[in-house]
C-alpha cells in the first residue's frame, strides 16, 4: 500500500517595505498591489474649496446681472481701508508659509533649530484678526458716508460679499487655533497643518479677487 507524503508548507518572506500589514505576500502568488489613500484633511479641503468657488461664482453672476438690469445702480468709491486690509491678508499668507516650513522641520526632528515652532503661526493668526477688524473699519466707514446694506443694490452686494468673505476668514482662523492646538499637544499632523495653509492662501486669493471685482463694478 503506497503512503503519500505531503510537502511541508512553505513560509513566504515578505519583502522589504513599509512593514506592517502591507507587506504580506500570498504563497501561490505575487505580492498585493498596495493603493495609496490621502488622508482626509487632504481631500476635504478641495471638496471645501470647490464649495467656496462655487458659492463666490453664483455671487459674481448675481452682481453682473443686477447691474445691467439695474436703473438706479449707484457707483460709489470703495473705502480706502481695504487696500491696507489686502497687505494685511498677504502678509499672513508668507508668515504662515514660514510657520509651516518650520513646523515640518519641528516635526522632522530638528527641535534644537527650529526654537519655537508656533511663533509664527501666532503671527499669522494675529494678522487674521487684524483684517477682519479692519474691514468692520471699513463698513462703519462705508455707514458714515450714507450707505447701508439696503440703501442700495450696489452697498448691498458691498456688505454681502465682504461680509461673506469674512466669516470665511474666521473659519480659517479657527482652523489655525486648531493646528497650535494639536501642536502643543504633539498631536499635529504635517496633512492638517498643510490643509490650513491650502485654505488660507485659498482666502487670500479669492480676497484679491473680490477687491478687483468691486473695485470694477462698484
């Protein structure tokens, strides 16, 4: 009577890598194809980007097509304070961007170079406030010369569309107490702190942006 012998089973090393999981290779054939997924800070903040886009557009639209039906548009000089708001708002996009190349080194491991890390993201968030301060400066200016958000469809879109801006502003200042935060808590993440910076600089733009379109049509 023949006696049938099995094979022991063969032990498959997984390649070098990342380690993990990742790394585990069946052994019947090649190793499994490993996708890379973003994190979800990273691909949040385009869907909210895009939403943004979106919202400032259908604005726009609605600022061009009332003006051209309009008979009693009223054209009046844009309050001067916003040209030293837009400096402001700009210079808080380059501190940020320096806070941010010194977070990562803070992060990588240089700590005794770096010194403080948050220094300047305090700057940034300081900056923040000071334009959002600046343009209530610049509706209690717009108020004194008789303009009122109902006075006329041109002051209206005036206090609309800076006002809206505004408290996008101030949700990118919430997100920046939020990085200094998880910063001090060591909890920080190089995605979060990228994602602040993408939606910063996002409001910065779209600032300048709106500056050319009043300035224009206002």
């Amino acid at each position: 009577m023949a006696t049938t012998i099995h094979e022991p089973p063969q032990i498959v090393k997984a390649p070098p890598g990342n380690g993990g999981w990742r790394n585990l290779v069946p052994s019947e054939g090649s190793p499994r194809a490993v996708q890379y997924a973003p994190p979800p800070s990273s691909t949040a903040i385009w869907v909210v980007l895009f939403s943004i886009t979106m919202t400032f557009a259908a604005f726009t639209s609605a600022l061009i097509v009332r003006q051209g039906s309009s008979l009693d548009w009223r054209h009046f000089t844009l309050p001067s304070i916003l040209y030293g708001n837009t400096a402001v708002l700009l210079a808080s996009s380059a501190t940020l961007e320096m806070a941010r190349r010194r977070v990562a080194s803070f992060m990588g491991g240089a700590r005794s170079q770096v010194g403080s890390p948050a220094r300047w993201l305090y700057v940034t968030l300081g900056l923040g406030l000071l334009f959002v301060a600046g343009q209530y400066a610049a509706w209690l200016q717009l108020k004194g010369e008789g303009f009122y958000l109902a006075t006329n469809p041109s002051s209206s879109f005036f206090y609309v569309l800076t006002a809206a801006h505004a408290l996008h502003v101030m949700g990118g200042l919430g997100g920046m107490v939020n990085v200094l935060r998880k910063l001090g808590q060591s909890r920080l993440r190089r995605s979060t702190l990228d994602a602040t910076s993408h939606y910063w600089h996002f409001m910065g733009g779209l600032w300048v942006y709106l500056l050319l379109l009043l300035w224009m049509k206002l």
